[in-house]
C-alpha cells in the first residue's frame, strides 16, 4: 500500500481460498490486458474469458501468454462449455483446453436444459484435467431455483469434484442470485450460507451495491466475480472500508479511542 | 475462429450489404484505436465519429490515419452535418469532407426542423461526392413519427441516393426506434420491414437487449450501429449463438440428433 | 478545433475559474493516462484521484508524474482524507500530501459526522499547506440537507479558506444533489446561486442528463466534476452546443439570418 491506515481489515494473502476476486475479461487487447494486469495485477485472482468470447477474438493466444507470465490463471465462461456440450462436441472440448494448456475450467447449464447427473459426471470428468469451477443457476430470469435445491446442487457439484462453485447473476447481475431490478436474493445467500462453506462459494457480483451487500454479510474476504476490470481497484477499496459504502463497517475492530 | 464448433450461422463475408457492425468512436485516443482494431477489425465494418466529436478531438487526423490503415471506413456523426447546416456553412461542410478525404457522410435531422424536401437535397448532392447514409427519426422523445411516416421518409430518402438508411437510437438507446425505457418499438419495425429491403435499414442498438431483439427477429446478418467499440465481440458472440441470448436460436437449422 | 463552425460559446481559457471539468480517475493505467490526456488534455482542468483508491494503486507516483508533466494537477478524493482523520491520522494525511507533493487537496464529510467547526478547522489548516476544495453533501441517500443549511455550510466554508466548494453526488450521481433516480435537486440548486457566487462552486455532475442541465441553466462555463475519463470529449460538445441534447441552446446568440 502507498501509505500507512489504521483499522484495516487484513486481506488473505495469495494464493488464497477466501477474498478471491474473479474478474471478466470479454474482448480485452493484448495492450489492455497489461493495463489491467499493472493496475490491478497484486488484486485479481483468476480471469474468465466471458461466454464464448474466446471463439472470436483473434488475439486468444497472445492474451493467454500475458495472463500467464503474470501468475494469473485463465478459464474460458460456462457459455462455451455448454456450446460445446449441446454440439456434442464434448471431446473437442476437452481437446481445446489441452491445446491451450488450461488449468481451470467452468461447467455450468445457465443456457440449456442438461440432467443434473449429467452435469454431475462432466465435473468428474474435467475434475480429472483441470480444476473445476462449476455454476449454479439460471440464465433465464423465468426460472426460480429454490434454496434447498440450490444447496442440494451445489453439494452434489462439490462432492463431485469442484473446486468452488459459483453463483450466476450474468455480466448484468440481473438473474440468479439477483432479482430483475439487481437486488439481492438475501433469503437465498443466508440459506445457502447454512450448508455450504463460506469458501466453497465464488457469488458473482458485477454491481457495486450487489458487492457492497456480500462484503458487508460476509466481510472483506468473500469470493467475488464477474467483476469488470477496471472495477477491481474500486471493489478492493470496498474491501478495505476506503469507499463511502463500507467507511464504517470494518472500524468498530480496533477503532482509535 | 480458435476452434471448430458446428451449427453457427454462417456470417456474410466483408465487404458486405447484410450482417454490418457499425460502431460509435466518441473520443478515442490512437492508441484506443489500434487496440480496438486488434480485437473487433475483423467484426467492425465502419465506424461513426459520433456527433461532432471531430469538431474537438485533437488526433483527428491521425485516428483517420490508423483507421483507413485498417480498411475500416470511417464517417462524422450526423450532429454534423446539422450543426453546418443550421449555421448556413453547408458549403464549408462538404469542402470539411474533402480536406478529410472521407468517403461516407451522415444526413440526418434528429436535432433540428428541416423540410424533407431539403433533407432529400442534400442527401442528393452529398451523394455526388460520397457515400451517404440517411438517418430518420428524431432525438426528441417527444416527437413521436407514425410507422407509415417512417416507411415514406426511408423510402424518399434511399431514393434521393441514400446507400442506407439508418434508424434512430442515440447513444443511449432510448429514442427513436425505443421507447424511453429501451423497450423496442417492435410494431413499427415489423411494419417498416414489410416495405423496406432488410440490407438497406441499419438499425441503430446500443443496449445489449436490443441486439438480442433484432438478431432474434432477422437474424444474424442484420445491421446493426451505435455499438460501442468494447461491444463488438460481444456483438458478434450473439450473432453467432454463442451467448445465453441467442444460444437456442440457431441450434434447430442443423442441430446433431 | 478541427474547422470553423460560427456561433459557438466562448470557453474560458485555462487556467480558468469557470468551465471548470474535474475529471475522475478510479484506477487508470499510465498508459490509459496517456491515452486520457492524447484526447481530453485540452479540456480537462483538474483530475480527482476517486475515494482512497490512491491507497491501493500500484502506479501511484508513475501515474501522478504523467498528470504533472502534462500540467494538469491531482487531487486525493475527499474520503482519503475522511479516512485519515477518523482514524486519529491527520497529521500523516499533510505528510503524505507533502510526500506526494500535492498542491491541492479535498475536505470532506460525506462519510462520516464532524462537526461543522472541525470542518472548517481542518480546511483552515491545509489552505495554510494546499489549495482547499471542500465538498457539501452526504453521501448517505437519507441524509437530506435543506438549502440555506447548503448555503450557510457553503459560505463558512468558503471563509474559511476553501477555493472552491463541491456539491456532492458520488461516482453515481444519484445523492446529493440528486435524487436517487439522478434527477436534479433543481429548486436547490437555483436556491444555492442567489448567494453562492457561480465560479466558486463545482457541481459534481457524472450522468450527461445532469451535465446538460447545469450547462443549460447557467452556460458553457459552469463547473462540473466527477466527469469519467471517457466523458470529457461528450461534455466538452454538450459545452459547445455540437450535441443534440443542447443543439439549439446557444444558436440564439448569433444566429445566421
């Protein structure tokens, strides 16, 4: 930090299980990637390359060698997982991310209709190539998932093999863990939170009150993602209580007196 | 593209009549530009110096420069046009469009009262010199044109020479074609497309649920503008199928059984 | 400018009292930096490093070099200093602005309560050190201030010692001033300029709707800050009539006949 403050809440060091910031690259130049990475380099934890984007950017390879030299590890979005699954093209799948030589995969079903047993047994099977991060949630607002089968999903997609497992809300925040309006499904995070280990959850959250929410339940180490990049400085600041909407909640630990 | 996946709608090849990216440069450095090349050159088809930009930005000639390197036609926002026009210097406008050598130019009266009859008239001389594009519809929420009158005016107006025509949405989305909320106003373009040829309207859609809204009703060779140069691979992602959006929409044309 | 358009407001030349554009960086680059000044150096007076993110930032000194070299001076956000001085620190806060040589500097309240005499104390000290912007207005949506308590804070602020006063809105633009939807707090406003005079206060004005409105009461030279990167070439036009949203507004002056 560039000067000394008083009363700051302490931050996981990386590599870290908790206060993981996950954020969305969806086009980014080669060029913006090093922007990003000098800024916000010390504070991101993992890139998602959003939904399919990686299809169509001709700059994929070049960007991947930068995140890496880095030490930040990449995953390509849910989205492309499930295009590939519902071509039948799953061992393509698994092909592309050996050529890419990919540490970290997503296994989600927001855009299709897929047994959970079935989503169940492509977790164990990508569990046994990369690390698997697997999301839970609709992408279609229509759909209500309700908590006890939330929990129940992402038990069976831990015990499965994920590593974490993630809730949707989309690059809006508007589905999933959220309401149309991007108001949080309280009741929902709290009943999770009974069953499921605080660390075990990665809760996308690109919108600052959504953030401001998890931060203030959970404190300044919850898992965040879908964060946009140049939204990662000020969502630390909000980590730390820097920014008007956490000024005081981290204060009462050791406060002056 | 990275990887082969089946079953994605085939693209119209640049140069093209159909399936046009038009995107809104309101002020990028040349640096920006590059880096924007580097990602969406290959997706973008032309690019609008929105308003008058032109008017303050220093690196006008330069941003040309990088931009005309890239084969990507560029042309000033109609604002333009309008702010010659209304300031008796349409003289000086069209030697503006010498000087800058540019090969397209916007005609549009979304800012002042002008007869259509005049509109028609510049549209024929500008098009003795350049490309032009003609754009309907008002900025004024509040000016309210009928859908006949919208038909009569493209149709007048592609007649005087215009290559296309474009329909009104600001930066913002939210006039013209949309209600305030962003909501398309979906009547009057079905009744628009029953007299006008798809290829010749470019559809100004600036929010993400618009795109989404004219891809799923023409599909993913429609015109689209007013895209911001970070939305173009995601653009083009739902034009593709390969975004939660359209992720249905064109699996049944070949879908594997 | 780029060519010749009649009837154009008159801006101020810098350095200047009126049309005044602060400008907010929430974590750029030095090379975003760069870019930000290749485009918008012209019209940008003064830049608002946002909240405490200068706590965080990697790139502090590179980034405050780049601003200097360009002479355009830096401030620390209002709530770095907030953050000091509810921390018992404010002697650190006037080393650190001496450390980082800063020769402006933010007193604010927006945060946390102080008593106004402190307030004014604390301006008192660092006009001694800095030039003083204090700013009005919570950042709490609940916290309504009636207008001749703006006023009277406004006008001891001002006495003593503060350059410039500050109405306050966030990042957002949605308190303050404003009310939560953004719209503007007009009939105070309006109550503000019979007794503050207009070059003294700096309205914070982030969404173009709320630019548009300050710049329509009261001219091309009202100051307007909190202003994206991004937005100061889009401001910059709404200042000069080239955007539709004030396109008639100054054709009056001097209007071809």
């Amino acid at each position: 930090m560039n000067y000394s403050l008083k009363s700051i809440p302490e931050r996981e060091p990386k590599p870290r299980e908790r206060g993981y910031t996950m954020a969305m690259d969806k086009g980014l130049s080669v060029r913006e990637v090093e922007d990003f990475l000098e800024v916000a380099g010390d504070y991101v934890d993992i890139v998602k390359l959003g939904w399919a984007t990686s299809y169509v950017v001709p700059n994929l390879q070049k960007k991947l060698d930068v995140y890496r030299a880095a030490g930040i590890p990449v995953y390509f979005g849910g989205t492309l997982f499930e295009a590939f699954v519902v071509r039948e093209q799953f061992d393509d799948y698994r092909r592309i991310l050996d050529k890419y030589q990919m540490t970290f995969a997503e296994v989600s079903d927001g855009s299709l209709d897929m047994a959970h047993e079935d989503k169940c047994d492509y977790i164990r099977k990508l569990s046994e190539q990369v690390t698997v991060l697997s999301e839970v949630g609709s992408k279609d607002a229509e759909k209500i998932i309700p908590p006890y089968m939330w929990i129940k999903l992402m038990q069976a997609e831990l015990d499965a093999g994920a590593w974490k497992v993630i809730g949707e809300a989309r690059e809006g925040g508007n589905v999933g863990l959220f309401r149309s309006t991007g108001e949080v499904r309280s009741g929902l995070v709290e009943e999770i939170l009974t069953k499921i280990p605080f660390e075990k959850i990665l809760w996308e959250a690109p919108q600052k009150a959504q953030q401001v929410w998890f931060i203030k339940l959970l404190g300044a180490n919850v898992n965040l993602g879908n964060i946009a990049p140049s939204e990662v400085i000020p969502l630390e600041t909000i980590r730390l209580g820097l920014r008007g909407d956490t000024f005081d909640h981290f204060l009462d630990l050791e406060k002056p007196c």
